[in-house]
C-alpha cells in the first residue's frame, strides 16, 4: 500500500499564500509602545497623583504649612500619648547632666512625636571632651543616651597656657569648654615645663602607688627635662632623683606614714640622694620689736599711758607734767637669743640640715 505523497514545497507555499502573512520588521511594534499598551491603567493612576501631589505642594508653598499642620499634628500628640518618661545617660564620667540634657532639648514629660534624634546626637558630638554619642528611643518613652569620652590624664602648663593632654602627652581638644565644664577637671594633677606632657605618665603612675604624696601634691614640674620637683599645698618642694622617681615616692610615703613628715613646717624635701635625706625648715618669723609701738598707747592729751591732765585752777599752781619714760631702744645684741636656747633641729641645721637616711 503506497503511503500518500506529501505535496512539494512549492504547492505548500503556494497554497498558504492566503494565511500565513510575511511581515517586515519596520511593522513590529516598539517595546515602548508594548509597554505602554500593557500598563495603560497604572500609568494613568500615577500621572494623576502626580498632578494632585504638585498641586497640593504648590498651595502649601503659597499658603504655608504650619498653620494647617500644627492643629493636626497637636492633636496627634494629645491623643496618642507618646511622652517621655525617662532618659538614661551611659559613659558619662566628665560630661555634667545639664549639659547633656540641653543639648538632647528634651525633659521627661515632653511628647516625643518631635524629638529629632539626628539634631540630639550632632549637639552631643559638639560637647568638650565627647568623642562619640548614640542616641536611642523606645516606644515606652525612654531615651538612652550613650558618650563615648576621651577624658584628658593631666593639665599642662606650658607658656602660660593650660591644656588639657591624654596619657600619650597629646592635647585633648576642648570644642569651645567653658569654665563650668572647667569645674570637672579640678582633680587633675597639673604638670608644668617643656617635655613634662609626655613624661608624665610615667610619674603619675608612681604618685597613684603612693597615695599619701598624691593627697599633699598640687603640681609637678620637670626640671631641665631630666627630673622632677614636686610642689605641695602648703608650697613645700619635694626635690625627686633623676629617672628613680618611684623609688624616691615609696620612700617619701613611708616617711609620711611614720613621722607625718609632709605635715610639717619644712620649705624643701630633698630625695636626689639615695643614701641621705636634707630637709630644710621655713625660717621663724621675724620678732616684734619695741620701736613698733601701738598707735593707740599715744592719748590724743598728749599725756602718756592715757592718763588725763590735772585740772588747773587760780588757786593752785599747775602740776608739772611727768617726764615721758623713753623706752630703751632695742639693737641687734637685744634681739638675739640666749646662747642657752638650743633648737630641737639645731644639730639639723649644724650639718647643712643633713640627716641619716
């Protein structure tokens, strides 16, 4: 059985002439137009909120917006009551309270609908000594504010300015520090002459082992960058050895624990020399002398000892005025102490003030 014979391509496309069309590609249409046809509802949506948008812009430009969005937005915060009920500060060691919570511009109570927490944490960045500042808010009310601070180590006085100075001796700038934030740096030690900011720390670290002498000490100075003389309350120098200064401080300490040595009158400690400690006293004050009399021992009567003159009547003849008693003048033999007076210290000061270590 013969199978039917499939017609020639020639007929085939003769014959399909009528339904199958050849199109050019100039008749296509664009992707653009497809697109559009596509999305013909959404695009109309949107060109007509465009429209709405612009001109609701334009009569908020014309008319402004705080008169028509202050009512509104007044009674959002009186309805929803979004207040703040507490605000929490971490790291703040330097940083005063008063000056944290101005430059937040918030107190508890207020609503927290127009607190701007970018505005909060730039005027935080902005306060002495503050390196970093988070600001936080939680919908229960609470604001937490954390400070990362770079507190300074010690002030140094260097040609008659103070400036605040980390461990490192690098000067911790200040961002415009008044004297109320000055307050807060009352505690630290003050260091004063050229070299002594980055040399500091050494010593420091020594005066914290011996918190007696850290108690007394009001300043250290480096001494032509080689060693340091400390300076106490009461202005008494503690001379301190060259590059042995911790073992000059436990000496010291020790010497304050046992004879309250840092209590007393002296005007120099000095510990350069390992095996002897010199102390120099203050020098007594200077006697009263006779010559510096009273003003008030004078009677405005011209008579002495404040006694007042005799009367004179015309049946008695005037009593003759007591001569004045001149007071002996006092030289410098008077002024002089016995030769049998000996010091508690005299044999101190025989020996240039020298005593066994």
């Amino acid at each position: 059985m013969k199978r039917p014979s499939s017609p020639s391509p020639e007929r085939r496309e003769a014959g399909s002439g009528d339904r199958f069309r050849h199109t050019n590609k100039a008749d296509r249409p664009s992707a653009i137009a497809l697109f559009l046809r596509r999305h013909k509802g959404k695009l109309k949506f949107l060109a007509i909120t465009g429209v709405l948008g612009a001109g609701a812009w334009a009569f908020l430009s014309m008319h402004g917006t705080q008169g028509l969005v202050g009512p509104l937005k007044a009674k959002i915060e009186a309805e929803i009551p979004l207040k703040v009920t507490n605000i929490r500060v971490e790291g703040a060691n330097l940083t005063s309270q008063n000056a944290i919570h101005e430059a937040l511009g918030i107190s508890v109570g207020d609503p927290m609908l127009g607190f701007d927490v970018k505005v909060a944490r730039e005027r935080l960045n902005d306060l002495p000594f503050v390196e970093n500042a988070t600001v936080g808010r939680r919908f229960s009310g609470l604001i937490v504010v954390h400070l990362t601070e770079r507190p300074p180590f010690a002030i140094w006085q260097h040609k008659g300015q103070f400036v605040p100075i980390d461990r490192d001796g690098n000067p911790v700038p200040d961002k415009g520090m008044t004297s109320r934030d000055a307050q807060a740096f009352m505690q630290l030690p003050l260091v004063v002459g050229e070299g002594a900011d980055h040399a500091a720390a050494e010593l420091l670290d020594a005066l914290a082992k011996t918190p007696d002498v850290k108690a007394h000490m009001t300043a250290a100075t480096l001494i032509n960058m080689r060693r340091w003389t400390l300076t106490l309350k009461d202005g008494t120098s503690v001379y301190l050895p060259e590059a042995a200064e911790p073992q000059a401080l436990t000496r010291l300490e020790e010497l304050q624990k046992r004879f309250d040595l840092l209590d007393r009158p002296v005007e120099i400690i000095d510990l350069r020399l390992p095996d002897r400690l010199t102390i120099r006293e203050r020098p007594a004050p200077a006697p009263v002398t006779g010559d510096a009399a009273a003003p008030e021992d004078q009677n405005h009567m011209g008579k002495p000892n404040g006694q007042p003159q005799a009367p004179v009547t015309h049946d008695e003849t005037p009593v003759p005025r007591a001569a004045p008693v001149k007071k002996p003048k006092h030289t410098d033999e008077g002024d002089r102490r016995p030769s049998s007076f000996h010091d508690d210290n005299e044999h101190a000061h025989n020996n240039g003030g020298a005593l066994p270590a």
